[in-house]
C-alpha cells in the first residue's frame, strides 16, 4: 500500500493468457469435427443393413466405435476446463522488501526419503544444503531431514552437510551462486572470476562426498566418525527400518552457540534430522505419514507459518523461490485467500526429443496455468509452499486475516536434549491414534495420490491455491530415463487416481458446490485418466484391423459427408489441445 497518496499496490499481478479468443474458435470448431463424427456414426447404424455384417461381429463394432467417440468426446469437454481460461502470475518482490522485509515469517522446509539405495544420501544432501541457501534470513529457516529408511548413512550425510555448509551458505551469499545445489553448481560453473574461493570450496565438497561415498559403498559409518557424535547412540536399539524407535537429532539450533554459525560468525540455518517410529503393527502411511510427523515435530522446535516441502531429488534451482511465494500469501488484498503455492515439477536431465514426454509440458506450461484461472492448481506432493494453518484442517472464513507482523516466536527454557525427547513423543506410531490427524488434520491417507487429495481438501475448505512457474524454475529434479521407469510412475498415477474417483475424496461429489466447477471437471478429467486407456485402445486396434480386411469405418473422402475429419483428431484428443500452449 502506498500509503503516502493511499494507492494499493499489489504484491503480484495477474494477467489473462494471450490468444484465448483463437483458442476457443479451435476449441469450437473442433467439437463441431466430434459432433459430425457422432451424427455420421448414428445416421450410420440407423440405415445399415447388418443382416451380412453381423455374421462378422460388424454391428458390434460399430457401436463400439460409437462408444469410444462419445468416452472421447466427454473426455475431451473435460480438458477443456483447465485450458479455457489461462493466467499468469509475476510477483513483485521489491515492494514485499520495502514493506515486511524487518518481519518476514519463519519458513519451516521439509524433505523426504526413504531408501538410500533408490535415493542416494549424496543427491539428498544436495537437495538439503539448497534449500539451507535460500536467499532468505537464515535465522528465519528450518530444514528438516525425514528419514523413512532410518538410515545411519544417510544421518552421517547430513551431518558431514551441516559442517559443509558453515563454508558452502557464506560462499553462494557472496557471489549470488545458481543454483545452490553444489553437484548442481559444480557440474555447469561457468564464471573463472572466483578461481580461488571455487577451488577451495570444491576441494571441501569433493572431501565430503569420498567420505559419504565410502561410508555408502562399505554400508558403515566410519568408527570415527560415530565416537565423535552422539546422535549415532540412538541405532543401538535399531532392528530395522520397519522397526525402530523414533530417532530425532536437531544438528544446527541457535541454542546451540558453538554449533551455529558458519565461518564469518553468522546464524545458520535449523537443521533437523528425523526418522519417526516404525513398528510392523501400525501402517505407517508412506510419505504422508512422514509429512504429518514433521507438520507436529516441527510445530514445537520452530513453528514456520510457511512450509515448503519438497522430494529429496528435487534441489532448489531459484534462491528467490521464498520470497516470490511470500508475494502471495502477504498481498494485503488477496494474500488472506490463498493457502498454498504450487511449483511446477521440472527436471534437470530431460533429453532433446524427451522420448518419453517426461517434461509433462502440456500439464506444467498449460493445464496448470488454466487450473490456476478456475480457483488453483491441484497441491501435486513437492515444490510447493502451504499456510501451516491450511495445511492443519483450518477452514477459511472471509474474516480470516493472519498478522504477519506480529509472529509467534518459540523461545522456551528448555535445553536442545529436553526439546529433542519432548519432539520424539509427535512422532511415535500410536500418537495418531483416535485423533484427526490424516482424515480431517494435515495430509489424507488412503490413497496412492495422498497430496492430490489433501490439496482437494484444502480448496473444499474454502482456500485457494497459486501456480508459480517463473521463467528460472524454482526445482529441479531427476525424471524417469527409461520405458520401465516411466510405466511404473505412470501406473501408480494413474491408478491412485483413479481411487480417488471412487473414494470419499472424489471430486465429482466432495468437492461438489465447494470449488469452482471447472475446477471440479479438471480433478475429474485426472481422475478418469486410468479408464481412457480401454477406449484408446479399442480405437487403436480394431479400425487396423478391418482396414486390414478392408472394411471401412470412417466416411471416404469423395463420400458426399459434411466434413472430411481425420481420424487423429479424436484419437488422441487430449494431445491434440497441446496446441493451446503455442496459443497461450
């Protein structure tokens, strides 16, 4: 607010996508195309003769193909939801500076793992020190580590990393690195100006990971090593991963003064490392039950209004991520709406032809930008920035305002040990027991896609949501590199998807007359993924085969016919619409 001539001034601004006039004539005219289709299949069926196809099953396949054509069509008006209406967002980061820069919130970080073999402590420990460099008060950030493997390895990583980083953090302040991933940074360094300082912090890095490295390969912490911290005691009544008592280390806290600071004497980061309690008579709930440890854990050690969490492969590539998203959640007009801030999932090692369309551009660079014009994207498990309150099961209410100015500070009597033993007790197996947590209290279990249905959730609440997709993405991560990889994610897509559909959380009765209704036919449209595939394939197979025999099943060209449509243009129509990207 310019409060010297009473101007609002937005923290961000909103602008429609281009071109969507010309989208909506293709969007027009092609259900024009599907609608003749239609007719010619109808008018086909309602004067033929089947009297000698129907020796060859020919009436059935024709109704089969009227079948697909109509699952196509409705398929097709679903997608057109999130691709009707797109907008763009750009966030002002020098007016947030110039008006909450002396109280900006504490920002809580959360990263997952959960098998060092698939998930190697090195690629984690990259993603921790990025997301510990934020360009961001450090006194105002706290990192922790959810360990689903309880991994011993991947605790002596983070502890070799909280030692890095007392070098690595004062290093990307001063010369404004990018990205702050060190592999990351490392592997593209382009700038010989700092020849110096780069040869000395890259002989610490490469130290640290033959350390991690060895201590990988040989499956052991060195003896060293786990005489001279005590953390490693908690392993000595470790069974295995699936069996073990909670194991909570805080490794960098300001409580600590001979530990928290990095090499010029400034405050680092909190570092938390955790792995909650495993028993085999209680599920566990996979990554969402991680998340909900750390939502109460970190709720007693530093309390974050703002969480971001992000999968341990997908490193911090903008340092200015934070602020762009606290643009949001600040803006004193619409700030108060929205609950979370979603990032697009982009990837460092896609190839040039992205054989296996592992850059999902139709969903990052349209779908979701058009999901952002209908009340939010969908909350997609990484790279996004929740309100705690939201992500706690608070619903909104147009009264609500949060007082960014006058933020609860956590400072109690207790001493790092008493703070540790109190925090072990949030992460047991049978605290969740007859709570709310997991049905109306952070992430919802039951399903594959647990952050599709807690981000549904939180829009039924009455919140909205924001796409951010700067130019410079602010994650990067690894995509799946070959066809086994890519079937296995897709698989477990679309099936928990598909669940959802038929569950409690199913945006076709949950969400209805909560969220926007386009907003509602795009979560359907995920939803139905799974079964799309039966008429896809139908349509694949049986019009070659009785090409084949040389029976036709589209009109010929020189047949007097309205239109002359190709058959690709209902056979993959949802690829089809990825001509609304050009547009927009």
């Amino acid at each position: 607010m310019d409060r010297g001539r009473g101007v609002y001034s937005p923290l961000f601004e909103t602008k429609k996508g281009r071109g969507r006039l010309i989208y909506r004539l293709f969007s027009i005219s092609l259900f024009t195309a599907i609608s003749f289709i239609w007719l010619y299949r109808f008018n086909h069926i309602i004067t033929t003769n089947y009297t000698q196809q129907e020796e060859d099953g020919g009436k059935l396949v024709w109704f089969g193909m009227l079948a697909a054509e109509l699952w196509f069509g409705f398929y097709w008006f679903l997608t057109q939801a999130f691709r009707w209406n797109l907008v763009f967002r750009q966030p002002f980061k020098d007016r947030l500076s110039q008006r909450y820069e002396h109280m900006l919130p504490e920002v809580d970080i959360f990263v997952c793992t959960a098998d060092p073999e698939i998930e190697p402590p090195m690629m984690v420990i990259n993603t921790v020190l990025s997301v510990m460099a934020f360009d961001y008060p450090s006194e105002k950030l706290s990192v922790y580590l959810s360990d689903d493997g309880g991994s011993e390895i991947t605790f002596y990583a983070l502890l070799e990393a909280a030692t890095f980083a007392k070098h690595w953090l004062p290093f990307c302040k001063r010369f404004k690195v990018e990205p702050r991933s060190p592999a990351a940074y490392f592997n593209g360094i382009k700038d010989t100006n700092i020849a110096n300082e780069l040869v000395a912090i890259k002989k610490l890095y490469n130290e640290m990971e033959k350390r991690i490295e060895d201590a990988t390969k040989l499956k052991r912490v060195p003896q060293e090593a786990r005489l001279k911290h005590k953390g490693f005691s908690q392993w000595d009544s470790y069974s295995s991963k699936r069996d073990h008592d909670t194991i909570l280390q805080i490794l960098l806290h300001k409580k600590d003064h001979d530990n928290s600071k990095d090499v010029h004497g400034f405050m680092l980061p909190t570092l938390v490392y955790l792995a909650r309690e495993k028993r085999p008579q209680y599920h566990h709930n996979y990554k969402a039950g991680a998340m909900n440890s750390l939502l109460r854990v970190s709720s007693i050690i530093s309390n974050g209004k703002v969480i971001l969490n992000v999968d341990c492969d997908m490193y911090s590539n903008n340092s200015e991520s934070i602020r762009d998203s606290l643009c949001y959640f600040m803006d004193e007009e619409k700030g108060h709406e929205i609950a979370f801030v979603q990032s697009p999932q982009a990837f460092e090692n896609v190839t040039k032809n992205d054989l296996y369309a592992s850059a999902l551009l139709a969903i990052a660079e349209v779908e979701f930008h058009g999901a952002d014009g209908c009340g939010g994207p969908l909350y997609i498990g990484t790279g996004c920035f929740h309100k705690r309150e939201s992500l706690c099961g608070m619903k909104f209410s147009d009264e609500y305002r949060h007082n960014w100015k006058s933020e609860d500070n956590l400072s109690t009597e207790e001493t790092l040990h008493e703070l540790e033993e109190k925090s072990k007790g949030l992460a047991s197996c049978s605290y969740e027991e007859n709570t709310q947590w997991g049905k109306e209290m952070g992430l919802k279990y039951g399903c594959p896609v647990e952050d599709v249905i807690t981000g549904l959730s939180i829009q039924s609440n009455g919140w909205k949501s924001v796409y951010y997709n700067p130019a410079r993405k602010a994650f990067l991560g690894v995509a799946p590199t070959s066809l086994l990889q890519v079937l296995i994610q897709h698989k477990r897509w679309s099936e928990g998807d598909f669940q959802i559909l038929f569950s409690k959380y199913s945006p076709a009765w949950y969400a209805f007359g909560k969220i926007n209704l386009s907003l509602q036919m795009g979560y359907c449209a995920y939803c139905l993924w799974a079964p799309n595939c039966l008429a896809t394939l139908f349509y694949s197979i049986i019009p070659s085969l009785y090409l084949l025999k040389g029976i036709p099943l589209f009109p010929k060209v020189t047949k007097q016919f309205p239109l002359n449509i190709d058959r690709n243009m209902l056979f993959c129509p949802r690829e089809l619409n990825s001509v609304g990207k050009n547009i927009a």
